[in-house]
C-alpha cells in the first residue's frame, strides 16, 4: 500500500525520542518505584476558581461549535494581554488553537515547503524537528553553548544562514536549556533575519516562568513585528497541560492565510475552554508565582549541587521547568547515562540526544518533583557518575 511522503519525513521523529521517558511509564505500571524527571508536567494543578469556570461553561451550554479564529471573549482578551508589546495589535492579529503544539504545526504549514531551511537553536525541543519536516522544510542547527548559558549567539546563527533559510524559531524561555533571550540579543538576531528576509517564529509558552532576569518578545521591538509570529498556551502558566489551549499572534496579512489552514485541520476550539483561557487571561490566579518560585528554587538546588559534584556541569537556567547536566566527563553520552540511570537507581531523565545533535552528552532533568526527591535523584546521578567515570592513570 502507499502512504504520503508526510509519513516517512516523520516515521523516525514520534516515540523514539521519548523511549526512556515510555521505559519508566511502564515500570511504573509494573508496580516499580521510578522517580520520573522527564517531561514538564506541572507539580501542582490548576487553580479550582478557574477549573469551576470551565465547568460553569459547560453546564450553561458552551459546547456547540466555534469558529475558525477564536471565541470573540478570548479573542479581545488576547489582544489587551499583548497591546503593551504591540500597540497596534487588533483582532486581526489573532488566531486561537488547541495547544502550542497545533499552532505550531499551523504556522509553518503557512511558512515553509519543500525545501526550505529552518534555523533552530540546538538542543532544541523534541518536536520541532517533526514539525519542521512535515512540510518538507529540514531542520538548520544554530549551536547553544553550555559556556554562553545556551543563549543564541548572534554570530552563531549568522554563520548558520543560507539561501535556502526561511525561518528563525525561537524559544524563551527555551526548553530544553532554561535560557532566556535577552532584548539586546533579539535585537541582534533580528537584524539578522532583517538582512536575509526571514520570518521570526517565537515560541514563549514558558513567559511566566522566568526566575532569573526579565522577558522580552520579538513583539516588542517594532521593526520586527512585520515578521514576527508568536505561540503560547496556558499550558504551563496556569499550570493546564491537559485543556490545550494556545493561540497564535502575527500580522494581520499572515493570520488572513493563516485562518483556513487552521480551519482545515480543526475549525474552531472548545468555547467551554475557551472562556476558561479567557478568564485565565483577565484574572490574577496565583499559579504561575507558584510555579515560578519553586521551579527557581530547584533550579538553584540542582545547579549548585552539580558543581560539586566533579564529573558533572550545568548552566544555571533562568526559566522554565528544566536544566541540562553534561555527562560527558563520566565516559558516556546522555543516551547511555539516561539508560543506566534508569536501569540502575530508578531515575527517568530525558537523554540530550532527543533534543537535537548538540545534546549528545546532556540529560534534560525537570524540575517538576519536590525539592527532596529531586536532590535525592541528584545524589543518584553523583553515584553513577562516580562509578562510570574514567579513573586518570599517568607515569609516577
């Protein structure tokens, strides 16, 4: 039988990636003790006030169709979430999507075909490789250096820009690593893209979960908004993995072509959930401060215990629900300690091969378990790096 083309640019980009983090589910479901630090699922749940709202909605009949662009109530409410960075922002700009994920996979069906390059900071996020490639488009690596916090560095991507690019995607906070951009450096990679006509695609569903320095979009920088095209969700802000809600905020001329893409794919989310993003949006819920202060503080707790520790290093992240440890000094690469850790103490981590090429001797840890059992995986990790790493031997 045949199958489209699709099929095979993503045969090997789905659940390979994610094999340790599938190992540890089921030993888990087998009845064994694994302390899981693979995925950013949020330690806390949502807010109840917000949960009620939802349920409210669907009692009162919030369950017939939308439409193509969004509930009109979370439509409005996304624009005065995003006039400070965008004066000019109107409704036109916006376009409503179930999940981060979705509006993703939307944008670059709108931004790339065959061919076309698309630059992305390396580590990247598992599945931007997949989504890049299911138009056709190939994936251009930008390094991330552990030296630099994994903070793009313009002349990085500079180096990285051919005649084939067409898009830069961005992370900030930045999953895998932690790193946030700074104004300065957007400003800088902007020129950039300025310079070779490439669109700015800004996925920020991390915003509010910043611990160390301040945020800033693309979207603020006026020059940049004519190619600017931002994603986020309420995801991991309001701590709502499950509900998938996201949106898309772009020039008015770019969600116009925009909108039937995404009427093809799932015309219109749930307006139950919708009014739920809505009050998420306008109300002042404690979640994200919540988050943002545990996840710094693990974040602190990691990173000063991994210095002591002699055959492990990491950069201090400065948002998100993660940080990547080098493991290189034990002998092996991120795959084989991921393997072993799991194999031998019971610890799930994500290995840095799942995030690109530039992850080979990484492991991604979240931070999303309490500060005990994360430090007691932490101690595991000491242990194993102890007992792989290379014993120095030399003339007397």
């Amino acid at each position: 039988m045949r199958y489209a083309a699709i099929t095979d640019r993503l045969y090997d980009l789905g659940g390979d990636k994610w094999a340790v983090h599938n190992a540890a589910r089921a030993r888990t479901e087998a009845g064994e003790t694994v302390t899981d630090l693979t995925i950013g699922e949020p330690d806390i749940t949502p807010d109840p006030a917000l949960v009620e709202t939802c349920i409210t909605a669907l009692r009162a009949g919030r369950t017939r169709y939308s439409n193509g662009q969004g509930e009109p109530g979370l439509v409005d409410a996304l624009v005065e979430r995003y006039r400070p960075r965008h004066p000019e922002i109107t409704a036109d700009n916006v376009l409503c999507f179930p999940g981060t994920q979705t509006a993703l996979y939307a944008v670059f069906t709108a931004l790339t075909g065959s061919g076309d390059g698309v630059l992305i900071g390396d580590p990247y996020y598992a599945t931007y490789e997949g989504v890049v490639q299911a138009t056709g488009a190939h994936v251009q690596p930008v390094p991330l250096r552990i030296e630099a916090g994994f903070e793009m560095r313009p002349e990085d991507l500079r180096a990285a820009v051919t005649p084939d690019s067409r898009v830069l995607l961005l992370n900030t906070p930045h999953n895998p690593t932690g790193a946030v951009l700074r104004r300065e450096t957007l400003e800088a990679l902007g020129d950039i893209c300025i310079e070779n006509d490439l669109w700015i695609v800004c996925d920020e569903v991390y915003e509010a979960l910043i611990f160390e320095g301040s945020f800033a979009s693309p979207l603020e920088i006026a020059r940049l908004r004519e190619r600017t095209v931002v994603v986020s969700s309420i995801s991991k802000s309001h701590a709502a993995t499950g509900f998938r809600s996201g949106w898309s905020i772009g020039p008015a001329a770019f969600s116009r072509r925009l909108l039937p893409i995404s009427e093809v794919m799932l015309f219109g989310n749930q307006p139950f959930i919708a009014d739920m993003t809505e009050a998420a949006l306008r109300g002042a819920y404690p979640t994200s401060a919540l988050l943002r202060e545990a996840l710094g503080r693990r974040a602190r707790l990691v990173h000063e215990r991994v210095q002591a520790i002699p055959a492990l290093s990491s950069a201090m992240p400065a948002g998100g629900m993660f940080t990547m440890i080098d493991v290189a000094q034990t002998g092996m690469d991120g795959e084989a300690f991921a393997w072993r850790l799991l194999e031998e103490h019971g610890i799930a981590v994500m290995p840095g091969s799942a995030f690109g090429e530039g992850g080979g001797s990484l492991i991604r840890v979240a931070l999303t378990v309490p500060d005990d059992v994360l430090l007691e995986a932490v101690e595991s990790m000491a242990i194993l790096s102890r007992a792989a790493a290379p014993t120095e031997t030399g003339a007397a």
